[in-house]
C-alpha cells in the first residue's frame, strides 16, 4: 500500500504492470479497487495507475474544494511524485470525465489519450442544489449520528447495484473499512456540492485552452436504454472530435460491467496516439 502527499494531503495510490503509462480515475464516491476488474487487462500493456482523490478511498480529507483546474494539477503532481513523466493516457469515469479532460487541456504535452467513460456532461452547469457548506454541515450531522458506520456499506452496495448489472464484486472487507468513515461520506458530500462549479470552469477551461491536435479522445458512453443520455454522450463526443463508443449492456459503472471494453479503448487510443 502507497501513499504519496500531494499540497499536504496523503493520497492512497495503486501501481500496477510496466509500459506506457495509464491512469484510471474513479468518479464521485468511488473508490481504487472499483478498476480492479479493468486492470489484470491493461496490466500485461501498461503502467496502471489508481488513485484515491481526497475524502475518497483511503486518502485523506481534502484540504481545499474540489476545483477543475485542481483536479488536473493533481493526476500531473501524483505522476510527478510517481517519476512516471512521460505522456499518459488518462481515463475519467463519470464526474473525473471533467478532470481527466481539464488534464489534457492544462497540460497538452503529458497527455497520450482520453477515455471518458460514461462521463458527466453539463452543457449549461448549474450550481448545485446543495451549496458547499450546508453540504460540510450535513457531513458533520450526519457523521455524529453515526450514519456512516450503520449505512455507508449498505448505501454502498445499493449504488453498485442501481449502477451495474451485478452484484458488488468488491471485497467485503474492503467495503466497510472505507464506507463505514465519516472521511469518505464528508469527502464525496463536499465533491458533490462543487459539481456545478466544476462543469462551469471546464466549460470556460474549453474556449481557452484547446485540446493538444490529434489528441486520441474515445467517449465510451453507457446509455442503457436513455435516447437522451445517448444524445448528449454523442454531442460530447462530436464537440472533443472524438470517438464514440456504446458500452453495451452496461450500466453507468462500466468498468465493474464491461472492463473488456474499458481496456480495449485504452489500449487502441494509446497506439493511435504512437
């Protein structure tokens, strides 16, 4: 088990396999071992790189708010502090799509590829419901209750299933240790409560800093059934100038549903990008 500090803060990180490098990013609440069935298929071709964002997995808490510009500075410190500098190829799922794109975008020359899978897609961000400190208000309450030691690996498990097609194939053990902490349930409250900010500066991030030219960009979208969600996916990927792909069936957790999916747009994005 690593960890390595990043702006003062312990993050968990995972490395696995040799070559080319890839960083996989889980999205809001998700922890390190939900790629667990995506890497044993990048491993024998990449350098796999997992991380747990603060408040999230086993890192600590977050020392300031979640920011799109701070979430692309972070996957190029954490590679920094891992001496893996050469160009990465970067997969966002869900909420960390923004990220990983806010990556390329700020720093074009480490970027290899993108794969954002079943990404969030704002294309008029609104603030969020919950503002940022009713959110940390609420952590608290709910936290001194002791909600996330009775509920976080049921609430846990009832996500995966509303979100995948099968059941949690997480280690049980691993469940509780990180579900049962205030730390991970104030962690995602706080992320979720930046969420609109964030689409709103990667909107902004767009007009002013292209994606590097020929940039291999895959949008591998879960629409299970959505004719609107499967618009917008392909609007995202048509705007990027990317490749569109359909994980199908998958629901929104596609990496536990169709890792086979995951790591073949890895795989053919980075030889495109050689």
């Amino acid at each position: 088990m690593t960890f390595v500090r990043l702006g003062g803060v312990a993050h968990h990180v995972v490395v696995d396999g040799s070559g080319p490098v890839c960083v996989l990013a889980a999205g809001l609440g998700m922890s390190w071992f939900d790629w667990d069935p995506v890497v044993p298929l990048l491993a024998p071709h990449r350098t796999v790189v997992r991380f747990d964002r603060p408040g999230h997995g086993l890192s600590a808490p977050a020392a300031e708010p979640s920011t799109a510009a701070g979430e692309a500075d972070r996957i190029a410190a954490l590679l920094d502090a891992l001496r893996l500098p050469g160009p990465a190829t970067v997969v966002g799922h869900s909420i960390a799509g923004f990220h990983a794109e806010a990556f390329a975008r700020r720093h074009p020359a480490r970027a290899a590829a993108l794969v954002l899978l079943d990404t969030s897609v704002e294309e008029r961000p609104r603030a969020s419901r919950t503002a940022p400190p009713l959110a940390r208000a609420l952590g608290l309450a709910l936290s001194a209750a002791g909600i996330p030691a009775a509920l976080g690996p049921a609430a846990r498990g009832l996500t995966v299933r509303l979100s995948a097609r099968g059941q949690d194939p997480a280690p049980p053990a691993l469940v509780r240790r990180v579900y049962r902490t205030s730390r991970v349930l104030r962690g995602t409250l706080d992320e979720n409560a930046r969420y609109g900010a964030v689409a709103a500066e990667l909107l902004a991030l767009r007009e002013r800093a292209p994606l590097p030219p020929g940039l291999p960009v895959t949008v591998l979208a879960a629409p299970d059934g959505s004719a609107r969600w499967e618009r917008r996916q392909r609007a995202l990927a048509r705007r990027l100038g990317a490749r569109y792909e359909a994980a199908e069936p998958s629901g929104h957790l596609v990496m536990l549903d169709r890792p086979d999916l995951v790591a073949g747009a890895v795989l053919r994005e980075a030889q495109e990008a050689a």
